[in-house]
C-alpha cells in the first residue's frame, strides 16, 4: 500500500519474537491498537518497540488503548524501564472526545460503556 511517496506495510508480529534482523530499527512510525491488555506480554512487546523503531533518526509508535484496570500503567512502566518515553493523550480528537462523553452520560447505544475498559487513549512512544 502506498500513501503518495511512503510505502505502508501492515505486519504481524509475534511479541516475543526474538530474530528480527531483517526489522531491527526499521521503522519510522508504528500504529497499534488494543495490544497493552495482556500484561504477561508487556515486556516483550515494549522491546519489540524499541527494536523496530529507527534508533538514530525521528520515530515514533502510535498506540490506542483503554487504562483497563492497572494495564496500561504497567505496560507504560516497562517502557520506561526498556528506556523509551512516551506521551499519553486523553482528548486527541474532538469527534472522538464528543462521543465518549456521550456514551459516559449513558447512551443507549452502548449502555455497558466503561471509559476505563472502553475509551482508547493515544499514547505516543519515542526513542
């Protein structure tokens, strides 16, 4: 798939895939969504991270995810620890934003809605 001039790949990896020659520091952007909930898993996958992004150049991970219980700050502290930082964004999308906090009001629509389980956060993870 191609966006003008930049090639787009979509990939699946196994987080605890460890031969990764071909991939290592490959990447400038990573786009994820709903990966954090399996905490068995954080550590890999946060060296996963640190290994596909370029470590010399711009990069950057997108990640969507709900807190879901201590979840994600768990997954948030094995970045940390793996050294790679990171900014966690509530309201990133105002469309997004407006929808969440009807759903939080109780809307029918989706009447189980639970922020903490539900509503994705953008975290934003660099070298």
């Amino acid at each position: 798939m191609a966006f003008s001039d930049t090639s787009v790949k979509a990939m699946e990896l196994h987080w605890n895939q460890h031969e990764l020659s071909e991939l290592t520091n490959m990447f400038d952007i990573i786009v994820a969504s709903d990966c954090t909930f399996f905490k068995e898993f954080h550590k890999d996958l946060a060296s996963l991270i640190k290994v596909l992004l370029k470590a010399n150049e711009t990069s950057e991970a997108f990640f969507f995810s709900p807190k879901r219980g201590d979840s994600l700050d768990k997954f948030l502290k094995e970045i940390e620890d793996i050294g790679l930082n990171y900014v966690l964004t509530e309201k990133y999308d105002e469309q997004v934003w407006k929808r969440h906090e009807t759903l939080a009001k109780g809307d029918e629509s989706w009447p189980s809605y639970d922020k903490n389980h539900c509503y994705p956060l953008l975290i934003q993870i660099t070298n």
